[in-house]
C-alpha cells in the first residue's frame, strides 16, 4: 500500500493499466470506485507516480511488449495479466477473460500479499487458467493461473455476499438530482458549479438536448463523494461556452450523474423484494459501461425479478444492480412497484421460468467459452 | 459442421453486416462481394450478392460460424439454408434509409421461424449521420411491428453500432449471448 495517494483519508492503492484502451481503463476504474474496501486507484496515463500493481491487457496489439517492458523497469511491482489464453502466458501471473469483480479483487489482493519468493521462482508448468474453472460446470475452486513453481496458490471464488439488513438507500428525488430532473423536465438551462472553488462542472442545455461537461466520470465520482451539498445550481445563461468541455447527450448525462450519485447504494424508489422489469434495453454501446451492465439487462428483460433475486440469482454484486438500477431509471426504462403503499412480497414465479429455459450445461459451456473468446478480442 | 453453432447477421444493403463481420472474424471472411447493379447501385458501390462467412475459433476445435445474408430482398430464398438452426440473430438497421421500420418489419418477418426459437438482437448503424430514429423510437417500432411475431426475447437488445468498431459489434454479440442465458460465466 501506499500513502502517495489518499482518498478519505485512506491510503489508495495505486494502479497502472498496461496496454488497455480507453473502454477497458473505464471499467477498471469503475470497477475500483465501487470496491469501497479495498480503496484502489487507477493512476491516469500522464501520473508518473510509481504505481503499486500493474495490470496488464496481453490481448492488445502492444500488451505483450508493454508487459515485458513494464515487468523489465519494475521488478518489484506485481503485474495482473489479463487475457483469454492465460496458456500462451505461462512467465505471467494471468486472470483470464471475461474479467469480474469477484475475481479480479481477490487476485489483486493475493499479488499485493508480500510473497517475493514464490513470485520468483522459475516457471515449471502453467496452472488452471480461471477462465477454464468459470467455464466448466464440474469445476468449483477457482485457480490465478502463476509463473510459481509451488502449486498456485488458490482463490476461493468470492461470492457477493448480500445482507438485506445492511444496504444503504439513497434518494434520487431529493437534492442535486430532482433539481436536475426538473430543470430537463421544464426546458431550463442550468449550470452545477462546486461551491468551494466556483467551478463550473456541467451545463445543461435541455433545449439542444445536450450537457456540457468539464470534469470526467472519475472526477465527478470523487466530487459526489466529497459532499453532494457542495455543488449548487446557477442559472445556465449566466455562462459562456468553453471549449475545454465534452458534450454528452441528456441520456448519457442521466445515465451517468445517477450511477455515480448511486454509488452502490439503492435508490428509495425500488423495493428491493418487488419485480422488477426493464422495458426495453439502455443504448448500452453509447453510455458509460456499468459492470455486469449486459447480464442483468438480458436478465430483467427477459422477466421481472426483484433485486433481492437478481443478485442471488446472477450473482452479482449489490453495487453493481443499485448502480445499474438508479441508472436504468433515470431514463425511465424501469417498471416496477413503488416502495410507498406497498405492503408484503409478492411470489416472483417468472424467475423461475427463466431458470427453466436455460441451456443444457453442455451448451451453457460452449456459450461460455464464446463469451470469453467475444470479451476478449 | 455443427449447425448450432452459427450467428447470422441480416438486414438491408449498406446497414454494416460484411464490416462487423470482419470485425470479430478469426479468418479473413470469406466475402461475395461483387459490383452491385440495379437495386443496390445508388447505396453502395459494392455489395454481397451471396453471403458473407466467417469463424470465431474457441480453441478447443469448436468454432461459432458468422454469416451474413445478402442485402437485396431478392435473395431471401438462401436465408432459410442460413438459418437452419444457430445461435441468433442479429438484424442491422441503416438509420439512413428512407423507411427503417419497413426494413425493419421486413427482416423480422422474414425470419420469423428462426426468431421464435433464437434471440434476435438490433444494431442501428449510421445514427452519426441520421440521429432519428433513436432506440427509443426503434423500441416502439418494434410494439407495432412485431404484434403478430412470437419473438424468443419480445424486449430485444437495440443498440446504436458502427459495424466497423469491434467494440460495438462485440457488444451486440455478448448481448445475443446473455439474451440466451443471462447467467453465462457464473460458477454453477
């Protein structure tokens, strides 16, 4: 760990990506800002600051030679390979394709463990890739395929572990975001401006259908983070075009400003024990990609389900689903039951038509393997 | 050949299904590719008159074969030795085109046996060019023109897609995927 970087007060753990492009950074960095515990911090392509681990995209054009280059400069920093034929790549400790939180923290984890001798110790013969284990219906634990001559230590598969007594909620009708949602609803241009520096930090124009934003999704995530009641509205005519500023449309901006104001927690409007039923698919290859964002709209597009069910189900993290649902929401693609006036559970029998109408395991192996193959191109 | 294990791209002429097919291809696909005349002359200046064919290799000797269907409407007799069993469908749509819904009324029924079986997934291509119809405008098309159609998966994936980007069509080809089984990669 290192104290070079703090957020909250807690020591960060930096991290530099090697040979990943833009989409894949994002999701890492997604993937970090909802991992509260562990505090990692994906380092941005210009910070010079000597990162704590590394992870690396072997499947890239440049991947390879940029993960030799960095593992030559930087003996000691651990490096997580990632790829979709962890094989090919016996002298690396390796995670295989689709990557998923519940695998890529407990790697993370394990490399930072001090354990200089078996990270040293020449290569006798690949271990089980992961993605094999996540692919094959027989297997269960879940091996990082490492250049150790002792046998790979192993992950046990961390499943989401979900307590309905400990989710935090948050209220999307109250505060910065119903103030948004009125000011698109009425045609109003707004600014929202950080109070404490004056900032301007987006301006939307609902009447082009756009909103200009100075800061990015890592940004305004920490700027939500430090306080919702430091960003205030101001009146959008007061001012003047900047060109240091991208344009999102609204339904970028929506889908974006209520994932990160989510921040893994609930939104009041969704019972968490209700069906829930997305009416039709968000335009998902032009929003911010949120974790597990294809598989849990397949999954309640094909039949409603309450969140409860969902993350058992998909095993999913909660923070994933609340971040996915507030955003899902705030372009009005959810149907579902509100949370006041409502009384008990209903029974959620569609589900398990759903569970019903899965493939044969031979085929739900095959599918898998696809998946990796498509996920890893 | 295990026929299952086939992904057919359709839709009309110019819509991108020859470009993602290149695009996720482990081989150089194999393209028809000809001149085009009459119909198709003002849209594109080359265009597949038979189909065009490529592979995902998985590494354990099984592959996934990509087809993609001629464009022109006159063709339609070969689409039925496409979709002989397969893994899905995935319909492009030319946002540029006078009629979209037309277009898209016309594919989704004239595959209608094979979509009551596989999923379907939708790929809007040129909305850079065209920004209307949206998705959004697409989902409701889609009420109307799929009323009398038994669709596997009634509430498709429609998605914006440049058939040249890998992303987006790798996007649309995990969609299928989960459209099929949303549970695929969990541990059983």
């Amino acid at each position: 760990m290192t104290d070079k970087a703090q957020i909250a007060g807690t020591p960060s753990t930096l991290v530099r990506g090697i040979g990943l492009d833009t989409r894949k950074e994002a999701v890492f960095r997604m993937a970090f800002r909802m991992n509260r515990k562990a505090n990692y911090r994906f380092l941005e392509a210009d910070d010079r600051q000597a990162p704590d681990v590394a992870i690396a995209d072997l499947d890239s054009p440049d991947g390879l030679a940029e993960a030799d280059k960095f593992r030559k400069e930087n003996p000691e920093i651990p490096l997580l390979a990632t790829t979709v034929v962890p094989n090919n790549f016996p002298q690396f400790v390796t995670l295989t394709k689709p990557i998923r939180m519940e695998t890529l923290f407990p790697a993370l984890e394990q490399l930072l463990q001090p354990s200089p001798t078996t990270r040293e110790s020449p290569v006798q013969q690949p271990s089980e890739p992961v993605g094999q284990v996540l692919n094959s219906a027989a297997a269960t634990p879940e091996k990082i395929s490492t250049s150790v001559q002792q046998p790979a230590p192993v992950l046990e598969r961390e499943k989401p572990s979900f307590d309905p007594n400990q989710i935090d909620y948050f209220d999307p009708e109250q505060g910065l975001l119903a103030l948004v949602q009125r000011a698109i609803r009425d045609q109003i241009s707004v600014g929202i401006v950080d109070r404490r520096n004056g900032r301007l930090l987006w301006r939307i124009i609902p009447e082009q259908e756009k909103v200009d934003a100075s800061v990015s999704m890592e940004e305004a995530q920490a700027i939500f983070r430090e306080g919702e009641e430091n960003l205030i509205l101001r009146d959008g005519a007061s001012f003047t075009d900047n060109d240091s500023v991208h344009s999102l449309t609204l339904t970028e901006y929506l889908w974006q400003i209520h994932a990160i104001a989510a921040d893994g927690r609930l939104s009041k409007k969704i019972p968490l024990n209700r069906p829930v039923k997305l009416r039709r698919w968000p335009n998902l290859t032009r929003l911010y990609p949120l974790p597990e964002a294809l598989r849990l709209a397949a999954f309640l597009a094909r039949s409603p389900a309450s969140p409860a069910l969902t993350i058992r189900m998909l095993q999913v993290h909660s923070q994933a689903l609340f971040n996915f649902l507030a955003a899902a929401d705030a372009l009005q693609l959810l149907e579902y039951s509100p949370v006041s006036g409502m009384t008990s559970e209903p029974a959620i029998p569609s589900s398990t038509l759903a569970e019903a109408q899965r493939p044969s395991p031979a085929k739900r192996g095959f599918l898998g393997r696809l998946l990796s193959k498509i996920a890893g191109l | 050949m295990r026929e299952d294990n086939k992904i057919v791209f359709t839709g009309p002429v110019g819509a991108g299904k020859t470009s993602a097919i290149s695009a996720i291809s482990d081989v150089p696909i194999i393209s028809t590719d000809a001149r085009a005349s009459d119909m198709t002359i003002n849209r594109k200046g080359h265009t597949t008159v038979a189909m065009d064919y490529g592979i995902l290799h998985l590494g354990d000797k099984s592959k996934v074969h990509l087809y993609g269907t001629p464009g022109q409407e006159r063709f339609d007799f070969m689409w039925d030795i496409l979709t002989t069993g397969g893994l899905g469908l995935i319909l492009m749509l030319d946002n540029t085109r006078p009629n979209p819904q037309k277009d898209m009324h016309f594919f989704l029924h004239a595959f209608k046996d094979y979509i009551a079986d596989v999923p379907v997934v939708l790929g809007i291509s040129k909305t850079d060019l065209n920004s209307r119809p949206d998705t959004a405008d697409y989902a409701k098309m889609l009420a109307e023109v799929g009323q009398d159609l038994h669709m596997l998966n009634p509430v498709p994936p429609i998605f914006e897609v440049d058939g040249r980007n890998k992303e987006d069509v790798k996007n649309l080809v995990m969609a299928l995927l989960f459209s099929i089984d949303p549970g695929l990669g969990m541990l059983p």
